[in-house]
C-alpha cells in the first residue's frame, strides 16, 4: 500500500513545507516514487520555494471542479512529483476542501509515496491532512510553545488513526537555550528522529526558489534533512550522494580510482 506521510505541526512558520519539499526531492533522488502535494491550501507556499509559481492549474481548480487532479500534478526539481496549491486568493474562494479526500485518493493509485505539506493548526484542512495520512512527521522548534502546540497535533492525529512517524526538532541552535531532545520526546512521548540546525543556506535557497538539498547539498541542513530521509525511506545514507555539485575533476579523479 502506499505511504501517506502528513507534514505537520501546531505552530506555522516551523519549517513543515521547506521539509516536506527537501525530504520529497531526496527521497525521489534515492529512486522513490513520490509526490508532494501542498495541503495548506490557504496559505500555500510549496510552489514559492521550489520556484514552481504560476502553474496554469493547481489544486485550487481541482478543489473548485475546474480540473482533474491529473491535470495539476509537475515535475519538480529531482524528478519528485509536485501538486502546487495555487496562491490567488479569487481561486481560493471558490476551493471545496470536502473534495481533497478523493483527489488523495486518486493520487494514491499513481506515487509510492505521498508526502501532505500540512497546514499548521486545527481548522478542518489541517484535520483532513492529519486524518488522510497513515503517517504523521511532527515538526516543532526547540522551544516550550511549539513543543505544546505539536501535543495536540500529535494527540489529535492518534485520535484519528494516525501513527507518528517522528518527531522532527528544527531550527536547532548552540545558544544553550532551546529544549534538550530528551525532554522534548518526554513531553510528546514519542521519538525524535530527526535534529535540523538553524541554518542561514535554508532561507538563501528559498530566496532563490531552491530547494537547499540541491542548492547547498553540503550545508548542516541540507545534511540532516538527507539523512532523515533515508530513514523514511528505509535506505542507506550515502555520503557521497550529498556531493551532487562535485567538480568534474573530482568525478574523473573517482572513477579513475574504481
Ligand atoms: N533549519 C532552518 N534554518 C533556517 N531557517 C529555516 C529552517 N527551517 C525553516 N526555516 C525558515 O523558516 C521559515 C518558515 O519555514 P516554512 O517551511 O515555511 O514553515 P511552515 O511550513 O511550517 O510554516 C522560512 O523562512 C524558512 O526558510
Ligand atoms: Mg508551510
């Protein structure tokens, strides 16, 4: 059966959709069948930081019955699949969320992996992304009112059938003040798999409409976000896989070296 993974958090702004993008183009680079649809259909984003804007049809018109969901499926960066949401706010009026548990569905037929990029909170797209996955990656920042906030998201998922995954603890700093990884799984009870570092290349790439796994391959983040990956996707990490951007010197030197 294929795997609906649900990117999700209490608090917005914690790093769900640069995750859900970055884990979604490594995993297909690791030769996955993956799609990654933007389920924050209010406040979409995916589109921005993959540099995917302005497609002609996106899951707005899906939503509103203008389009079949075939029609809003694109490839991105590394061969993953994207379904964008679309970012106009006359589109979004128009939007039926009831809808989105078909067009799941349907996607489900065609992807090995399907990857929500969850809206934060407990409205009722966000209950909808939480309810559809088999999988839930909880993502908070390293601090007490995220960590409480990403409770009730976790509590609600298991409500709804919905196991956790991990927990993924980003923007981590050396400041001596963010939560110790210990304490964080104590009050969430559940298991951190993952700890992404702050790291300025997240945002440069984003500015540029990069995805950083592919910009900055060897950045802190970049790094983590490759490794974490790996463990969704039940594959080796591979070390070298993160020198995507070697010089062809390099190249040459390595497989002289066979
Ligand atoms: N590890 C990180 N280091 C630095 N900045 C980050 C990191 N993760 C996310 N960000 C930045 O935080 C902001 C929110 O990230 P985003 O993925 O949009 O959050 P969400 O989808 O949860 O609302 C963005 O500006 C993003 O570039
Ligand atoms: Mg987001």
């Amino acid at each position: 059966m294929a795997r609906i993974i649900t990117v999700a958090s209490g608090k917005g702004g914690v790093g769900k959709t640069v995750l859900a993008a970055n884990i979604g183009i490594t995993l297909s680079l690791y030769g996955k069948d993956v799609t990654i649809l933007d389920a924050d259909i209010a406040m979409a984003n995916l589109e921005l930081i993959l540099g995917m804007e302005g497609m002609p049809i996106t899951l707005q018109h899906v939503l509103s019955g203008e389009a079949s969901v075939e029609e809003a499926i694109y490839t991105g960066p590394g061969g993953v699949k994207i379904v964008p949401a679309g970012i106009s706010l006359e589109g979004l009026r128009k939007v039926n969320p009831d809808l989105l548990e078909n067009v799941l569905l349907s996607i489900l037929e065609r992807t090995e992996i399907l990857i929500l990029d969850a809206p934060a909170g407990l409205e009722k797209s966000a209950i909808i992304a939480l309810a559809s996955a088999n999988e839930l990656l909880l993502v908070v920042n390293p601090e007490i009112s995220s960590i409480t906030d990403g409770l009730k998201t976790k509590m609600v998922a298991e409500r709804l059938g919905t196991r956790l995954l991990g927990i993924v603890v980003n923007r981590v700093t050396s400041s001596g003040i963010d939560m110790a990884k210990k304490e964080i799984e104590a009050i969430l009870e559940g298991r951190v798999i993952a700890v992404i570092p702050e790291d300025p290349e997240v945002r440069k790439s984003a500015a540029f409409g990069q995805p950083v796994v592919l910009r900055s391959p060897n950045s802190p983040a970049a790094r983590a976000i490759k490794q974490l990956a790996a463990k969704i996707g039940g594959v080796k990490y591979v070390e070298e896989y993160a020198e995507v951007k070697e010089s062809p010197i390099k190249k040459l030197l390595k497989i002289f070296r066979r």
